[in-house]
C-alpha cells in the first residue's frame, strides 16, 4: 500500500509537489525559522504600536477621532485581538525618553525581524555561508525592505479602513479595496522574495509564492474577523493580558508560518526540489529520488563557510541494497 502511495504522488505533480514542500520545510527546521521571525515581530509590535499613537497625537491633535480611526484601521490587521491592544495601548505624552526607548525597541525588533528572515530565506535557498552578505550589507538591506515594509502597511491600513466601512463608500469601493490591498501584498512578498534572498531571483520566479501568500493572509484576515464576530467575541476580556498575548503570538506565527511555507514552494518548484520518496524522513532503506538527492546535497553546500572550501556530496546504496 505504502508503495502504490508513494508512485502515486511521484507521478501526480498536484500530489508530489505539496509533499515536497513539507518535506522541504521539515528538513530546513522550518518551526525554529518562523519561530525566529515570530519572536522578533513580537518584540517589535507594542514598541511600533506606541510610536504609532504618540506619532498620531503629534500630527492629529486637533482631531482626536481621525486618530482613533486611523488607529482601529491599524490594529484591525490582528482582528482576533487587536480590540484588546487598543484599550492597552496610550501615547508618550510628549515623554522624550520614552519616545526614545520606542524608536530603540522598535528598530531592534524590525531588524531582527528582517534579518531572521534573510536567514530563513537563504536557508531554504541553499545559498552558501560565504555567499550571504555581510553583517553590514545584511542590515542596510533589512532597512530598505523595513522601509518598504513600513510604507506598504501604511496604504494597507488605509483600505483596510475603507472596507470596514463598506457602508458609508458603497460594496464597489469594499471590492476594490480588498483587490488593491491584495496586489499590494503580493507586490510586498516579491519584494521580499527577492530582496532579501542572497542570490539573483526574477519574479517569474518567486510569483507563485507572493501570490499564495497574498492570497492566504487575507484569508487569514477573513477567518480572524469571523472568529471575532462569531466565536471569540469577549472572549479577550475574560481572558484578560495573558489572552491578549497568546493571541497576539499566534497571530504573528500564523503570518510568518505563511511566508515561510511560500518561500518553501518557490525553492521547490525553482530547484525541482520534487518528487520525493515517501520514507525519505523515516528511514535510510529507501531509494532516494533525483529531488531527494538535489536536496541533499544542496544542505550538504550550504554549510560551505569560505569559498575556497570544497564540498563533494556522494550516495551509496541503501541498506537493503548494500552487499554483505
């Protein structure tokens, strides 16, 4: 049965292909990887969220409901629990230390979050150790995408405020909204896709991941504000900080799990990184297929620290076929 299974997926591109995927996010410790991002974007966030409403004080002081709006636009980008950030969430009050310590904490958390992505994507790439930039290149790249990122969660914030109230602009401009916030994602997944990977990549070739990772955040989005309207609502307030946290952990896993699994697919289908045995992760008394061996060596490479290093990968026979 296991061997129909596995010719199966091996002939079938729609079966074999997601298989590798998981494998390949698997043999890259994909958990530890968005684990990573997932730590810095929480350390981050608060810091960002404060800058955010001492900045809105700074620049709406006279209007103090465009600033409220303008918040709750933010904070519907968490909708499981961006209700219970706002009430817990208050400016600097012109406190320069505190508007200091913000702009410290969050750079901090935005470059170790772009930075712990560099990492994952030139992981799953293969990209050797004395190919990846250094230190210094590492970070004015994550400050440019930082930038980019910022600007693109900034006009996000914005559609999201339209269609929220779909009421007041009309279902066309609620649809137009989502598409364009939508594009924007995908353009924001390229960018990043490409930007931060350590080896020359075309859109061709990383599309397909920028579009199902578009495409899965806003479904995120829908299934995070079904929950709150439907499952969870009050759910937070019983819950109280400890709820607020858990929640707001999750939330920042599930999005950087998206990315890494995208990323994973471009590599795959790049590198034909597929099909692959069903027992490889299981057992060594298998038959390894030619993505199998693909894979393998390029993790084999990419441990390759200095450029003069040389790493040759061989494959002997598997046990069962081993002479006694």
């Amino acid at each position: 049965m296991i061997g129909s299974v596995d010719a199966f997926q091996r002939r079938h591109r729609w079966a074999g292909l997601p298989l590798a995927v998981v494998y390949k996010f698997v043999d890259d410790q994909g958990g530890y990887l968005t684990a990573l991002i997932t730590y810095y974007a929480f350390v981050s966030l608060f810091p960002l969220l404060l800058l955010l409403v001492t900045a809105l004080g700074f620049a709406l002081q006279g209007n103090p409901g465009l600033q409220q709006r303008v918040l709750d636009s933010a904070l519907a980008q968490f909708p499981v629990i961006g209700d219970q950030i706002g009430t817990n969430i208050h400016s600097f009050h012109g406190s320069v230390l505190g508007l200091v310590t913000g702009i410290l904490s969050s750079l901090y958390g935005g470059l170790g979050v772009v930075q712990a992505t560099q990492n994952a994507l030139n992981k799953m790439w293969g990209i050797p150790r004395n190919s990846r930039p250094n230190p210094i290149t590492a970070r004015l790249r994550s400050l440019l995408l930082l930038a980019a990122g910022g600007a693109t969660i900034l006009v996000t914030t914005v559609l999201s405020a339209l269609t929220a109230n779909a009421g007041a602009y009309g279902s066309s401009v609620r649809v137009g909204a989502i598409m364009v916030a939508i594009a924007l994602n995908v353009a924001l997944f390229t960018i990043a896709f490409r930007v931060l990977t350590a080896r020359s990549l075309s859109t061709a070739q990383v599309r397909v991941g920028a579009i199902a990772g578009a495409a899965i955040w806003q479904m995120l989005q829908w299934a995070g504000t079904f929950l709150l309207g439907y499952t969870l609502k009050g759910a937070t307030v019983t819950y109280g900080l400890f709820g607020i946290v858990l929640g707001l952990l999750t939330w920042i896993y599930l999005g950087a799990l998206t990315f890494v699994i995208c990323a994973e697919i471009n590599v795959v289908r790049m590198r034909r990184l597929w099909p692959r045995s069903l027992l490889t992760p299981f057992t060594d008394n298998v038959h390894l297929t030619p993505g199998d061996r693909r894979a393998y060596t390029s993790y084999a490479e990419t441990e390759r620290h200095k450029g003069f290093e040389n790493v040759d990968v061989d494959f002997g026979q598997p046990p069962s076929q081993s002479p006694d």
